[in-house]
C-alpha cells in the first residue's frame, strides 16, 4: 500500500510538472517564456531549455539577447549527447560571432564535439581525423590559449588512437599470410609515425614479413628476396642501435644468410651436373 502511494505521488509530481511546461511552451508571453528558458538552463533541464530557446529565436534575433541565446542553444544539444547537431551549433556560433568573447571556446568545443564522436579503434576513423586537423587548427589559429594543453593532449590520445588502428591492419596482412602486404603495411606505419616509441618493433614486423615472403616464393624468386631481408636488417641495425630486439633480429640475419648459402650450393650443384 506504502509503494502505491508513493508511485501515485510520483505520477501526480510528474504530470503536474509537464502539464506546467506545457502551459510555459504555449504562453504567448515571450518575456516569460524567455526567463523560464533561462531558468530551465541553469536546472540543466536541458530538453525543456531546448524547446523553449527554439520557440524564441524569432524574437530575440537581431537584439542583445540573441548571442548568449545561441550559446546556451548549443551547449544544450551538448549536454543531451547530441554532438552531431552541437558541433554544427558551435560552427555556426563561431561564424555568427566571429569577435565575440566566447568565439575562441566555441571554436575548441566544436573541435571536442567531433572528439566525443570518436569511435572504437576496429571503426572508421573519420571524426578521429577531423578531431586531430581541427584540434591542431586551434593550437594554430590560438596560439596563448589556455586551452591548448588539452587540446595537444587529445591529439596524442588519437594519434595514438589512429597508430593503433592501422598497426591492427598491417598485422592483419600478415595473419592471413599476405606477407608482401603486410611488410608494405608496417613500413608505412613507421612513415607515418615517425615518433613512436614502437618504431624497432614495426621494423621488426618488416623483416619478419619479408623472411616469410621470401620463405615462401618459388626458388628462382628467393635469393633477391632473402636479400631484401638482410637490406632490411642492416637499415634496422641503422637505425636502432639501442634497441633489445637486436636479438630477434641476429636470427632473421642468421637465417636469411644461411638460405642464400643454400641456394648458392644449390646452383653450384645444378651447375656440375650439367
């Protein structure tokens, strides 16, 4: 019986708060829908703000009002997750209000709007890129900004987002034994990232995927290819002196200068016999 009450007390609060809504969004009586609007704002009643901000677009345009009206607008949309149709508010702030104060915020929330889009890794990566373009056209175009350091730390999240993703595609390659691809894959992920604590080990997935191609390839096909390999592993041992998979590497080198031996001695044979 205590529960009823309680859901009937619910009920009632509840039509009695949209039946007052209700009677705000059909007053004819803008200045009261104007200070409800505001007032449902600083509630976050977001929705309710929404509907209200829309209503009276038409009568605050072209007065002081408007700017600030267009503001909250936007982070409304925000604020309910809709960060398809904010980052359009923001954009569209920003080219309304080009010297207004909240301009350069503005311009950064659109750039964040496109961040909170960002997807998982196995997805497409679009809003990823535009994240990281817009991000560093902030920093560009705002060069004091104290929004900066979140903006250059985001752009370091998806970049490292972005690496991750196309690392994933290159392993791909070579999981389905696409070796030539895969080699081609992990030598472009270094091009592309060039400052990635993870460089020796793309280099490494080269020479890995090179020895297999090579493995693989019909004889007359093998020497240039085991070749390719050692010209591989020279550019590592090259490139990174420092680093601790020298060990791995030594076994490839081994491995691939022995094949060529073997090949030689087979030539050799083939040779004799003739």
């Amino acid at each position: 019986m205590k529960i009823a009450v309680q859901f009937l007390v619910v009920i009632i609060f509840f039509c009695s708060c949209t039946s007052k809504f209700g009677k705000v969004l059909k007053s004819k009586d803008n200045e009261y829908k104007y200070k409800m609007a505001e007032q449902y704002y600083a509630q976050k009643k977001w929705d309710k703000a929404t509907q209200l901000f829309e209503g009276l677009f038409p009568y605050v345009k072209g007065t002081a009002r408007f700017e600030d009206m267009y503001y909250k607008y936007a982070y409304c949309a925000y604020n309910q997750k809709d960060y398809l149709n904010a980052e359009n508010l923001f954009k569209n702030f920003t080219e309304n209000f080009p010297n207004a104060q909240r301009t350069e915020e503005c311009e950064y929330m659109r750039a964040y709007c496109f961040f909170k889009q960002s997807p998982k890794v196995e997805l497409d990566q679009t809003n990823t890129s535009k994240t990281v373009a817009l991000m560093q056209a902030f920093i560009n175009t705002h060069p004091g900004s104290e929004r900066n350091k979140q903006a250059e730390g985001i752009i370091d999240q998806l970049r490292q987002k972005q690496e991750l993703k196309d690392f994933k595609a290159a392993k791909l390659y070579y999981d389905l034994n696409f070796f030539k691809s895969a080699a081609v894959a992990f030598s472009t992920l270094m091009d592309d990232y060039p400052d990635s604590d993870n460089s020796d080990s793309y280099k490494l997935e080269v020479v890995k995927a090179y020895y297999k191609y090579a493995e693989m390839s019909v004889a007359e096909k093998q020497q240039e290819r085991y070749e390719r390999v050692l010209a591989e592993i020279s550019d590592f041992e090259d490139r990174f002196p420092q680093s601790n998979l020298h060990a791995q590497i030594e076994d490839y080198k081994t491995l691939s200068s022995d094949h060529i031996k073997h090949l030689h001695n087979e030539q050799a044979k083939a040779t004799s016999r003739q």
